[in-house]
C-alpha cells in the first residue's frame, strides 16, 4: 500500500472531464488522480462511462464522443491541448493500453514478436533487429514459455490468455509510466485470470508503471488495485483507498454492490442483498444525485448533485451523499 | 434431495464428438470429445451446478441433454425414460418438460416480436388458444416481477435485466420440470444479478423446479447449487455436495478454481497464497492420454501420463478423479 | 410477489433520426408523380394515346393542329406525346412492381429455405442462383421472350426468372445468420415448424434486407422492360411504353428530337429517385448500419 499524493506530481491527473456523445455527458466531471507506481481502479457497470474515460485519456474516442470540458493532465501536461500528431508520441510510449478482447485486439496478419517490438520501432527507440531481441525479452518476461518460437508465431496459434499476455507485453515494452487497462481479464477463464493478475502485480513493481484499472469486478480490484473509484451514471460516487472501500463503504450504491455479491463464506440459499431496478438510461437520468432512482435513502433534497464529502474525517476518502450518517438504515 | 425415488434427469455415460473436417477434400482430420463421459444426476428440485472452464464441454454437455446437439453415446433418462432411444418426436414430447436459459438475453429473443408474443410462443406451438394464452401471459408476467403494460414492448425497450425475466417466463409456460440454465447471470451487470438470482431461487421453491446450473462463477454456484459437478476437459474431475466440494475441494484442478477466484475483500486477497496453476487447458482435439489435468498439474506423478483416474470416493460425501490423491486405491 | 423497480422507468426511446430526409423529398415527390399519372392516367392524359392524327405528325411541342393543343408534340404517326408518356408510366411502373414482387418473393422464399434447411435444399437452390447470375441477365431475358413470345404477362414473367437470384442470395446470407440466433434455436427446440421459424422468426428479420435490394432492383426493371420494349420484345405496340417511344424516336432524332427525348427524361427521372431513395432506405433498414 502506497500513500496518495505523497507530494509529488501525480502521473496522471483527470479535472472535471466531460466527454459528451450527441449532446449527452457520458462522462460528467470525472476527477481522479493516479499516483507513481500505484495501481486505481474505476469500478462501475456496463454504461457508467468508465470506458469513455479512458478513452478520452488515450485520445481515441469514438467518431461520435467528444470531450467537452475539463484537463486530462499526464505527468503534468494537458493532453487535450495535443494534436493527434503529438498524441501519437504518447500513446504506447508514455500511456499505453490493454483492451478486453485480446485476441480482436491484435493484428492476425503479423507476428506477435512484431507487433510487440512495433512500439520500440515507432518511437525510434531501437533498431529492427534490437527491437526483435528486446520483443522476445519482454514476451518471456510476460510468462510465455519458448519466447523465441512464440515470437514468430501470428495471434491465431496462440490461446486467449497467451494473447493477452502478448498484449501486455506490448503495452509495457516501452515502460510506459502510465498502463490503462481495461478490463483486462474479464474475456478469461478465471485461472487464467489469475495469472494474468499476478503477471500485472509482479510486473508493474518491476517496470514500475501505475496501472489504471477498468472493471466492474469487486473481486478484481480487492486483488490488485491500491486506490478505487467508484463510478455510476458517469460520475464518480466513491473514492478511497482499497480497504477503506471494502470495509467502510460509504455510498449507498457501493454499499448495496459489494453486498449483491455472493460471499464464498455467506449462508448459501439466502436472498441476496440487490439493487431494484436497473441503470437508467443516458437519456433519463435523474436530475441531482443519478443513484436516487434506486436508492433506499433517497429523499427530496437529493435533487442537489452530492458534493464529495469526506468519510470519517479522511479526506482521501470521499463519497458523494446527502446521507451517509443514514447508512445505518439498510442494515 | 430423496435417494429413494428415481432422480427426474439421469445421464450415463455422456459423449458429445465432433469431426473436425480440414484438407481439399473435407475429411474427417481429427475428433474434438468435447463431453468424454459424463454422468450426472438431477433430482427433483434440486439445483446441479456444472462448472469448468470456457470449452471444457459444460455448456455443450447441457446442450446435447436438450437436444440441441446430437449425443455420439450415452443414455439420458428423464423422468424415467430414455429420451434418446425414442422416436425423434416422442423426444420432443419428452423435452416439453425441460426448457433452458440461455446466457445473452438479448440474442435469446427475437426483436421483432412483443414481450407478450416471445412469452407465448411456446404456447402458441403447443395449440394453446387466445384466451388462455392471454391468460397464462399475464401469470407468467407477474411471477417473474414483470407488469402487464411490458406485454406490448419490444425487447430492445427493455433493460438486460428485463429482458432475462422475459427469457424466465417464456422458459416457465409450459410449467417444465427441469430448467438448464447456461451462464444464466453472466451477462448480465453486477447488480443485476443478484436480482436474477433471488427470481430463480424463488422460483425453485414456489414451482418446484429443478436445475440444471451451467457456470463459471463459483461464488454465484455455491450460493445456489446443491451439488457440484466440476468438469476439466469433457470429463469431471470432482462432485459432490456444495459445502463438501467448497471446503474440502480434494482434486488439484478443484482446488485451483478456488483459488483463482479473487475474494471481494482486499485484506484476505492479501494473505492468500499466490496462485500456482500454469498454462492453458490443451485442446480438446488432442487431450492428454492419462489424466486429462496433466499438463497443468502442480502435484503429477508418472502413472498420471498414463493411467487416466476414475472417480472415487473422497471421504468427505465427495467423489475426485485424481491418481496421486488416492495413491493407495490405485495400489 | 416482488414487482422490480425498473418496470416503472419509461422505455427506453427508439433511435429516432431522420438525418438527410429532407435531400430525398424532392425524389419521392417525383416518384409519386409518377405513380399518380400510372393510376390516373385515363383521367389525366388530354388525349386517346393511340389516336393517330395523320394531319399532325411529327408536331414539336407546344403546337395545336386541327383544334388538338399537343403540350410535348406528337410522334410519327400523329400521337399526343404527353398522352403516351402517362400510359407508358402505367407499363413500365406496373411490370417494375409486378416482376419485383414475383421474383422477391420467389427469391426469399428460396433463399430462406436453402438457409435454414442447409444440405441438399442449399446445394439445389445455390447452384442454381449461381447459374442464373453468371448469365448476362438481358441476353437471359431476349431468350426466354424469344421463346415464349412478347406480350406483358410474359416480360413480367421473364423478368421474374432472370432477377430472383438476387433476392435468394441476399435471403440466404441473412436467413443463416439469422437461423443461428439463439431465439431461432430455442424455438426449434421448443417445438416450432418450419413454417412458423420461417415467417415468424425469420422473414421478419431478414424483410429490411429484401426491402432495400427490392427497391434498387425496382429501377432495374424499369430499365429492363424499357430495353426490351426497345428490342421489340416487349409489350406490344400500339400499347405506349417508354421503351418502344425511345426505339421509334431514334429513326427522327435529327428531324423530331422531342419522340425520343422525353421518355428518356421519364426514364432518368423515375430510375433515380428510385434509386436514391432505394440508398436512403438502405441506411434506414440495413441491419448492418443499425
């Protein structure tokens, strides 16, 4: 566990980013920061906008998003003042990604040693021949066994958790200071999972690069994640360091989703803890706080957007309700 | 679960092969046995869960029970009778009384029809007419926390969550016996889940349904199965009763799920010990000759490259396929 | 009895977006101009199309001979050009519609069948498909109408069989998607016929697709009957089609320009807003583009 903001600048600093698609905020006034080393997860579901944000960090939003407001600031530069020709510097050398779908994610045509050495050669960081070495260095490093064979090998010869360790592999050659990943392991087996878990914590120590974390699993980010944001309806409702959220969850919705879960030690057969209704739809989201069309606390004056309140004092600990004295209410 | 009385679905013995067909003359070029002998159990009410990795042969195993992929050998007792061994439309009669649920609600409907008509479809095939149709909709409707105005949406109106409840209430019109579900919540966002989970256990107990429980999420199978049946490569490698398997997990293969999972809970993830198991499951095609689990063993020994294990009792209710955890059986 | 909260938020909304309407307007209008003057034309036309008035041959537009005021002139054998033009609307649009449903639902039909029933059904009907396709369609077309002899019914006829090809290929690419839905599986294991997976689960799903190739093949075959009429194997004269007006017209372009080039003008307007609008439906129907 590393301490937040230990002074010096963060890696990466997102103030109040909007990123709007036809008119709607997706993402609206989104502020985190993600220190040295350290490892934040954005937790939420299908639709809070989580993926959008990193997207508009990597500046590769789709045709149809924009950011509309709000300085996404990498290792104290604003990216959103970049041109796509500067952007192009950044991207895999200083901020790189993995995506879900390792295997789409690749290009079938080329072999994987090529696509991993890809990056080296397009910053002109080495020559062809000692990108190749360096490319197989990194695909072992990454857990594959026979790297020199596998590196001539195309994205089809190899298995799902294999390319995704293959795109590691290319998102941390260049040891980028910052890796945005997004939901990395949620298209594996959950043993593969594990290993690619365990491959992010032993190598992020190694190559020292803080990892920005999307998922929407509670289990994936008590396993690797430092700090965590919790994100719904395109805002972000709880901030805290990782024990701090598990054990003292102080927003009503992270509250009520890590109880949905199923525990390996809870009274099997019971009735779950579970949120009525489903995420409203971009299109109508409640005005004020968005979780209170589902919230058991809500009352009138939750019409007003909650600012983020500190919980118990601490002030990296932060959650964004009217009622949290009210907690106690949901038992 | 009564031993006495015969179990409502008994499979023997399950094989499921399929050619793979390759070369300029489209023959037969090697075999994938993706369910190599399985034999299992459901009992009235009861809910047996299948777990495994993605291609170990679950979902196909639960597929072939349905009759949606034809069994290369095996016998399937339901209700008593041998489904298989009857004329093909006596096995759909038979089938009336088995229904599934599929993972992606959203494909599982088609777009074109009304809530109400996707409901009474299997109604209306069965010769039901308007009045009772109507009838049974609007039964069906209510039971699973549906309203009667959601009749005349279309599925792209309603939310993942809905959607999986229309899945529930068209699989429940002709009041089966036995539902097989197959990733029944995996699609479906995080608190979601538990909602779809409490309808299905609530369903269980008012209609005394048994299921058939197809998944890779252990927390979600151990809060709702009775049984457990984990499958490694087409066979199983260890069954027995939830608690049982959960505490005393006896085979290598079972005791690694376990650990794979990553807890909801920061500090116990901690103190866990890292995760062992290596490298991916092989191909189906070309399985090892011994035990199947071999190649990723942490605990082999030599005969498991040759004698493959049979299942035996464990001493905890449980049965496991392993040879080095019942060296003396195996003399 | 527990009744889920999101049953009471609204449903969600349809996509809506009538994006680039307004550039197609001008094109529908057209068409429907078109289409009035085939179903009105008795009512419309000033004139008999087939009274010939020898004393007026070959007046240019806008002359009045024996009391007779001939707006677009007339043609060799003294016939009101306008009058013709608005009958021949009727031949070419009622052959266009009546070809393209005969050969859309020849071909959908077929080409949903080959794909949800795959095996010899597929290997039959596809083969065949391809068969048709690698003949050029006109020469196909002056073959059949040599043998079966001209005539209305017959163009529709030959046209039907030259052109469901189109319809089956496209049917059968999106009949085997579609029958590999779940839905689609899920009711055959319930229990679903043939008939009932075919027209319940699949045509509807399929039927935008159809749509959109329809409506470009709606100006083919106008074009179609209009080339065949020009050979001559078309509809017969004295009936007024456009076809058989331009073939006429071509033996006075340099003396009498108006007989050939008005139906021509009826020809390029009708087949392009057909067309264009055949594109705006594609981008509202294509599921590809949804």
């Amino acid at each position: 566990m590393r301490d937040v903001n230990n002074g010096d600048r963060p890696i990466l600093a997102i103030d109040k980013l909007s990123t709007a698609i036809g008119g709607n905020a997706v993402v609206d006034g989104v502020s985190l920061t993600v220190g040295a080393g350290e490892v934040v997860a954005l937790v939420g579901e299908s639709g809070c906008g989580k993926s959008l944000t990193a997207l508009s960090v990597m500046g590769l939003l789709p045709a149809a998003a924009r950011v509309s407001a709000g300085r996404i600031l990498l290792l104290g530069e604003d990216l959103l003042g970049y041109s796509e020709k500067e952007m192009l510097a950044v991207r895999g050398k200083s901020v790189s990604m993995v995506f879900q779908e390792p295997v789409a994610s690749l290009d079938p045509l080329m072999r994987v040693g090529e696509q991993v050495a890809e990056s080296l050669i397009v910053h002109g960081e080495a020559s062809k021949s000692g990108a190749r070495e360096r490319a197989v260095e990194m695909l072992s490093r990454v857990g594959i066994p026979d790297a020199r064979t596998r590196a001539r090998q195309y994205p089809a010869e190899l298995s799902g958790g294999m390319c995704q360790r293959v795109m590691i592999a290319c998102a941390l050659i260049a040891r980028p200071k910052l890796l945005i990943a997004d939901e990395p392991t949620t298209a594996l087996d959950v043993t593969i999972q594990a290993q690619i878990l365990t491959l992010m914590k032993t190598l992020r120590q190694e190559i020292d690069t803080a990892i920005l974390l999307i998922t929407h699993d509670m289990g994936v980010v008590a396993d690797i994640a430092d700090r965590v944001c919790v994100m719904y309806a395109g805002r972000i409702v709880e901030t805290g360091c990782v024990d701090a959220i598990f054990e003292r969850p102080s927003h009503p919705y992270t509250r009520l989703l890590l109880s949905t879960i199923p525990k390996l030690n809870g009274v099997r057969k019971t009735r779950l803890r579970s949120i009525e209704g489903s995420v409203p739809d971009i299109s109508d989201w409640p005005e004020g706080c968005r979780f209170r069309s589902r919230c058991p606390l809500a009352q009138d004056d939750c019409g007003q957007v909650p600012p983020d309140f500190p919980v118990d004092g601490d002030a990296n600990h932060t959650a964004a309700c009217w009622h949290m004295d009210r907690l106690g209410e949901m038992a | 679960m009564s031993e006495a009385r015969q179990p409502l679905l008994r499979v023997e013995d399950l094989r499921v092969h399929f050619p793979i067909r390759g070369g300029w003359r489209g023959g037969r070029v090697a075999t994938v046995k993706a369910v190599d002998g399985i034999t299992l159990e459901v009992g009235a009410g009861e809910t047996v869960a299948l777990v495994g990795e993605s291609g170990c042969g679950k979902s196909t195993a639960g597929n072939a029970i349905l009759g949606l992929v034809k069994a290369t050998s095996g016998r399937i007792f339901f209700d008593g009778t041998d489904i298989l061994a009857q004329k093909p439309d006596r096995q759909q009669a038979l089938r009336r009384d088995m229904q599934v649920i599929f993972q992606d609600p959203v494909s599982a409907l088609n777009p074109k029809l009304t809530v109400g008509r996707c409901i009474a479809e299997p109604l209306t095939i069965a010769g039901y007419d308007r009045k009772e149709k109507e009838r049974r909709v609007d039964e069906l409707l209510e039971l699973v926390g549906l309203l009667p105005v959601h009749k005349n949406r279309y599925p792209n109106e309603m939310s993942g969550g809905q959607r999986q409840r229309v899945v529930i209430a068209r699989a429940l019109a002709l009041s089966p016996k036995l539902i097989v579900c197959d990733e029944p919540v995996s699609a479906l966002d995080v608190s979601i889940r538990s909602q779809i989970i409490n309808l299905l256990m609530r369903l269980q107990e008012e209609l005394g349904l048994s299921y058939l429980f197809i998944a890779h999420d252990l927390s979600v199978v151990r809060h709702i199965a009775d049984r457990v049946i984990v499958i490694y490569l087409g066979t199983i490698a260890e069954e027995g009763p939830t608690d049982a398997v959960f505490e005393h997990p006896t085979h290598p293969y079972t005791e690694a799920l376990l650990a794979a999972i990553p807890l909801p809970d920061p500090r116990s993830q901690r103190v866990k010990p890292p995760f062992a198991l290596e490298g991916d499951p092989p191909s189906p095609a070309n399985p090892p000759k011994g035990c199947p689990f071999l190649t990723r063993c942490p605990i082999h020994m030599e005969d498991c490259a040759t004698i493959r294990p049979v299942l035996a009792d464990t001493g905890w209710n449980t049965k496991a396929a392993c040879l080095v955890r019942f060296k003396a059986a195996y003399g | 009895m527990s009744v889920s909260v999101d049953t009471i938020v609204p449903a969600r909304r349809r996509r809506q977006s009538f994006t680039g309407i307004t550039g197609v307007l001008p094109f529908v209008a057209i068409f429907v101009i078109f289409v009035l003057f085939a179903i009105f034309a008795p009512w419309i036309a000033p004139q008999d199309p087939n009274t010939q008035n020898l004393f007026g041959r070959l007046k240019p537009p806008g002359t009045t001979a024996r009391n007779v005021f001939y707006l677009l002139g007339t043609d060799n054998l003294g016939r009101d050009l306008l009058s013709r033009l608005i009958y021949g609307a009727r031949i070419s649009l009622s052959v266009a519609v009546l070809s393209v449903c005969l050969s859309g639902i020849t071909g959908t039909v077929l080409g949903m069948a080959a794909g949800l029933a795959r095996g010899w059904t597929e290997i039959v009907i596809m083969r065949l498909v391809e068969i048709v396709l690698s003949v050029p369609a006109v020469l196909l077309a002056i073959i059949m109408v040599a043998v079966l002899g001209p005539g209305f019914t017959n163009v529709v006829l030959v046209l039907a069989l030259t052109r469901w090809p189109r319809y089956a290929r496209v049917a059968f690419g999106q009949a085997l998607s579609v029958a590999n839905m779940p839905y689609v599986r899920l009711a055959r294991f319930m229990g679903a016929g043939t008939f009932r997976i075919l027209f319940v689960h699949i045509l509807p799903n399929i039927v935008g697709a159809i749509t959109v190739v329809a409506t470009l093949e709606f100006g083919l075959m106008v074009l179609f009957e209009a080339s065949l009429s020009f050979l001559g194997l078309g509809v017969q004269p004295p009936t007024p089609s456009w076809g058989a007006m331009l073939s006429t017209g071509r033996a006075y372009v340099a003396t009498a320009w108006w007989i050939a080039a008005f139906p021509g003008a009826c020809l390029f307007f009708l087949v392009l807003s057909v067309n264009l609008i055949g594109d705006f439906l594609r981008d509202r129907l294509d599921p590809k583009s949804r």
